[in-house]
C-alpha cells in the first residue's frame, strides 16, 4: 500500500498554487492562453521586454510558473524552500529579455492532461512545443531570438523536444539547463535523502509506476536526445544535492557535442536551492545568455 501510495504521488503531482504575479515583482505582463501540441489549453504571461530577445522560462515538477509555494503540501512535504522563478525572471527582464512563461499540463493553472500524470518531460515537451508555435505564429512575437532557462522537468521537456521537433528550434539560439534528471536516477536517490526506510525500494515502486501508466522511471530521462542539442548550452547542477548524483548532469555535459558549459553550484544547499539560485546571483546565466543570444 505505501509503496503504491509513493508511485503515484511521484506521477501524480498535487496542484501547486500560482501566489505571485510579475506585477509583485515591478513587472509589466498579459495574460496567454495558447495549446500544447495535443491540443492541452495551458496559460501564460508574456512579460515585455526592451529587446528582440525573448527568454522561455520553466518550471520543474511540482512547481508553476510563479516557483514553488512551501505552505499546504499535504503529508508528504517535499521541500521548505520557497522557490520564486519571478526572481529570476525580474532580474532577465530587467537585463532588457522579454519572457514567455507558462504552467506546464498539470500544473498551476494550466489543464489536466494524460488523466493528470506527469511524465518528467515524457508528455510535457508538447508543451514547449506549443509554446514555440504560439511564439511562431505571434505578430508581435515571431521574429524575436529565442532562449531557454529551463529548469529540471522544463529542462527535460526543453531537451526532448528539441530532439523531437528540431526545425521549431531554428530560432533558439541559446539553452540554459538547470538540474536536468533522469527518474531513475533522482528516486533512489531522494528516498535515501528524504524517506530512508524506502531507501531499497526504487524497484517495486518503479513497477507500480509502470502498472499505473505504461511507462516507467527510466523512460522519465532526457539522456536519448542529448546528441540532437545543436546550440548552446550550459548546465546547471546543485554539486551536493542528495536527490540525485552528479554523473547524472555530467553524463549529459559529456555527450552534448554543441557548445557547452558546466555550473556546479557549491555549498551546503538542497536541490530547491539550486533553483534561487539565479535568482539572487544572476551573473553567470546573464553572461552565457549575454555570449550566445545575439
């Protein structure tokens, strides 16, 4: 029974609220409906920017576009980090990005999709997928040069879909990953970290994954499509975050063959930290985008 009841809420995520706007943050914005490629409805801000460059910000799993709100995450409590991506997205629009942000199939605001299950990137690269056919088929929007901060499920979904739909990315010039994972490798990991007693247990709930979905763990991973990244990349990794292991982020550094970077983010931090990060100490993604979106 726990073992079922870890299995699904690892593909299950339960709604995080949407508490702050860009408004909060002293940033002008609209609200988007566009459609993923399946036809799933999903919302957005578009945050204007002072130049053509336009950065596509997302989120991980279970977060939204605001971030990751500490308060009413039931019994199993992930993290008491709060997470604001606005922050990060305040200081790119205050470097003269416009952004497109959006809550991915399942989340935030967005619709339900796949009867609600979360596949890491395994469903949601459709949603980057019509995030970029909206941006293609915008007036205002269409001939801005486009990049990626992605940060982990955003980061697989960015990262599938490039595989999968390379001619959409024509006008990517530049992706910034952060914490990219494969399943496989984060759940044993973070049930040694979080749930100790479960610690041997990846393989039976990777099963009831499998008995509830169709797929499983090792199927929740960008890594098949590192080899079809063809711009610019730098990845962004939490050096002792426990939930995962670092060959996991290197692995995918050392099979990308377009340019590309590594960021190890040093001290005494949790994964969730690793998504502030840029948040409070911008320098390093503004300098790689500064480099590459021109």
């Amino acid at each position: 029974m726990l073992i079922h009841y870890l299995a699904k809420a690892l593909v299950y995520p339960t709604r995080r609220p949407v508490v702050k706007k860009p408004s909060d943050y002293n940033m002008s914005y609209r609200d988007i409906d566009f459609k993923s490629k399946d036809g799933t409805h999903l919302k957005a801000w578009y945050i204007p920017g002072k130049s053509e460059k336009l950065i596509i910000l997302t989120h991980p799993m279970p977060f939204n576009r605001y971030g990751f709100h500490t308060k009413g995450q039931g019994l199993i409590k992930i993290s008491q980090v709060e997470v604001e991506l606005l922050k990060t997205a305040k200081h790119l629009n205050d470097a003269g990005y416009a952004l497109f942000m959006f809550d991915f199939r399942n989340h935030g605001e967005s619709d339900k999709a796949n009867n609600g299950v979360c596949g890491v990137g395994y469903y949601e690269w459709q949603d980057v997928i019509g995030a970029l056919n909206y941006i293609k088929t915008s007036p205002e929007l269409k001939s801005k040069k486009i990049g990626f901060v992605s940060h982990c499920m955003g980061a697989n979904a960015t990262l599938i879909a490039m595989g999968k739909e390379p001619d959409l990315f024509n006008h990517v010039q530049v992706v910034v990953a952060i914490q990219p994972v494969s399943m496989n490798v984060f759940v044993p990991h973070y049930l040694r970290a979080k749930m100790p007693i479960f610690k041997n247990k990846t393989p039976q709930i990777d099963a009831s994954i499998k008995a509830m979905i169709g797929f499983g763990l090792e199927d929740m991973s960008p890594a098949p499509y590192i080899k079809d990244i063809k711009v610019p990349i730098l990845y962004v990794q939490v050096k002792n975050d426990a939930w995962t292991d670092p060959s996991d982020v290197q692995g995918f550094y050392d099979n990308t063959t377009a340019p590309k970077e590594i960021f190890w983010i040093e001290g005494d931090l949790e994964r969730f930290d690793g998504y502030n990060y840029f948040g409070e100490n911008p320098t390093r993604m503004l300098e790689f985008l500064e480099k590459y979106l021109d």
